[in-house]
C-alpha cells in the first residue's frame, strides 16, 4: 500500500512541474510579442522636381508690319490693272486706272466757267472805273460807285470759285489712275478690268517693305504671358536651323469673336532669309508659382495645422511635415510650401502614423515615376 502512494505523489509533482514550466514559457512569449517593434507596409507618393518655367509655342506667319489696302480716290469702271500678286512696286507705279472719260469732261467744264468768270471780273473792272470817273465829274452818285465796285468783288469770288472747281477736277482726273505710295511687294488683287469700283474700295494690297513680323494666335489662357517688350524666339518651318529673336510688338485689346483668340504680333529683326508668308512657331518662356499636387488622402492634421508624414529613407521611418495648401486640383490637393524634389509623402493610412514609426516600403519593383506640377499644368504624385 505504501509503496503504490508514493507512486502517485511523485506522478503528481511531475505534472504541477510540466505545467507551471508550459505558464512561464507562455508569459515569456507574450512579453516578447509586446517588446516586439511593429513596422507598417506604406504606399507613397514621390515628389518629383518643380519646375518654374514652362514653355509656350504658337505658329504663325510672317507679315509685313505695314499693309497698304489701296482703292481709288473716286469711283469708275477698272480699265487696266498693270500689277500682279508677287510684283515688286516703287512709289509713283500705276498699278490700276479707272475710265476718265466723265473726269476729263469734268475738267474741261470747269475751265469754260473759269473763262466766263474772268470775262465777268473784267466787265465789272470796267464798270467800277466808269462809276469812279463819273463820280470824280460829278455826274453820277457815290452809290453807282458802290454798286459798281459791290458787282466786281462778286466777280472776283466767282473766278476764284472756277478756279477751285477746275483744280478739283483735275485732281479727279489724276485719281483715275491708282499708285504706290510706298516700296513693297503685291500681297492681294481684290478687282479686276471691268469691274465698277466705289471710292475707297479696296483694289490691291501692298505689302510694305522693311520690318516684318510674325503674327500668332493665344488663347485667353496665355494672352497674360504676352506683353508688348517681351522677348520671345522665332524658328521657322523652312528652315530648322534660321532661329531669330524677337519682341513682342502688339497684343489685341479684345478677342476675336469667333475662334475667342488673341492676336499677337512679334516683330522680327531684318533678315533676307525670311520671306513673306512663311510659317513661324514662335516660343515663349511663361513663370508661374511653383507648387506640387499630393492625394488628398496624404493630408493630415496635428496641433490644428495640416501636414504631410514624410519618409525618412535612411532609417524607414515617418515625420510629421508642416505644409502649405492651395486650390485643389484633379490630382489632389496643390502644395506650394512644404515639400521639395525627392520627399516620399505617405498616401494612405495616415491616421495609423505615429512620430519615428517604422514603415516598410513597397519593393523598387513596383516603383513609378513622380511628377510635379506647375502653374495651371495637372501634377500627378506617383504611388509606389
């Protein structure tokens, strides 16, 4: 009996043995799990180099600055046009004329009543010398004289009205015929022989010679990065290595009503190579407010201001950035201050981050480019 009782005790202190050594490796795991550093997977966002400039180009054409519309002084049946499109005028060319026939009548009706006038001037002439000469014999009254030199004075206004109407119409005559003013190139024929023309109507379009210029188109969008002075270059279809500089010479007041377009004309230094009607791009250096765009789900807030967790690459570790906000934008939210080419902002998660928290980046594998965004150009932040 005895001995089967000891039996039993020693069965019993081995099992209160294995049991209290299985509580006390149990309580050590459990500690070592708390002890253990938890160390978060991220998915991030990379910002990518800011750029302040960006570069605008348009195509135009080249133009004179000046073009002359030339039209006849008065109105007529086109009789001759001596000029073609591409032809090369001098001041004084007759580049059109006008049937005279009704001008030439004009002239000669104006001198028959120049002639009539000056008879009238003599006859009073005489007159008044008559009522004088009387007068001086005392045989006819101070008021004969007076008529007498009232009738001449009215003469010599006649005559002198002839002689205006007889200028006028030779001018009228000259007129006839349509001539340059200036040196330039034939850019236009708006009527031919036979054609019956008003005074003033556009008949041939002179391109004047000297500065040129190329003439573009801008949007609304951009017309604000075009002023008078500023300094742009011009390149040119023809010729891919003919680069000129330019400046900026006028810029519309209005937009055209149909394509909501601003006319711009840049003025071109002097250069035989370039020719009229040539196709230019013109290319322009716009600055705007530098800023980035971040997923709005990498916003947060702390101490009641906004901020983004940065990470820290060397030691895959998060930071709390203080950071500056503006408008929002397809991407996200735009940020002007705060960040800086190669920071790697958290995209998601960010109320699970803790100041120096350990956070395990996704593989180089799965990386994509950052892109940066400026003035109105859409930035995209790139996930990894």
């Amino acid at each position: 009996m005895s001995s089967l009782r000891t039996v039993n005790f020693s069965s019993l202190a081995g099992i209160a043995l294995a049991a209290g050594m299985a509580l006390l490796s149990a309580g050590c795991n459990e500690k070592q799990a708390e002890n253990k550093e938890v160390v978060r997977p991220v998915k991030v966002v990379e910002i990518a180099k800011m750029e302040t400039v960006r570069r605008l180009d348009y195509s135009g054409s080249v133009k004179a600055r000046t073009d002359m519309n030339l039209g006849f002084r008065v109105a007529g049946k086109i009789v001759e046009r001596r000029v073609d499109i591409g032809q090369q005028v001098k001041p004084g060319d007759v580049l059109a004329r006008i049937d005279s026939t009704d001008y030439e009548l004009a002239v000669r009706r104006a001198e028959a009543a120049l002639a009539s006038t000056d008879k009238q001037v003599q006859t009073t002439a005489l007159a008044r010398t008559r009522a004088e000469q009387l007068l001086s014999n005392n045989v006819a009254p101070k008021s004969q004289v007076e008529q007498a030199e009232l009738g001449y004075e009215q003469a010599v206004s006649a005559r002198d009205t002839a002689r205006s109407a007889l200028a006028e119409a030779k001018n009228q005559v000259a007129y006839a015929n349509l001539t340059s003013d200036l040196s330039g190139i034939v850019t236009a024929v708006a009527a031919d022989v036979g054609q019956v023309v008003g005074s003033g109507t556009p008949v041939v379009t002179v391109a004047v010679d000297g500065e040129k210029e190329v003439q573009i188109a801008v949007p609304e969008m951009d017309i604000a990065q075009f002023k008078p002075g500023k300094v742009v270059k011009s390149r040119f279809w023809s010729d891919a290595a003919l680069v000129l500089g330019g400046k900026v010479r006028e810029v519309a007041g209005s937009a055209d009503p149909q394509s909501r377009t601003f006319t711009v004309r840049v003025s071109l230094p002097a250069d035989p190579r370039v020719l009229l009607g040539m196709t230019a791009t013109i290319e322009a250096e716009a600055e705007n407010t530098p800023f980035v765009s971040v997923p709005l789900s990498a916003l947060a807030e702390k101490d009641g201001a906004q901020i983004v967790w940065v990470v820290d690459r060397k030691a895959d570790t998060v930071h709390a950035r203080p950071i500056k906000t503006g408008a929002f934008s397809d991407d996200g939210v735009r940020v002007s201050a705060g960040l800086s080419a190669g920071d790697l902002v958290v995209a998601a998660g960010t109320q699970f981050m803790n100041e120096n928290m350990k956070v395990k980046l996704p593989s180089a594998a799965g990386e994509q480019s950052a892109a940066a965004e400026t003035g109105d150009q859409a930035a995209s932040g790139v996930v990894r």
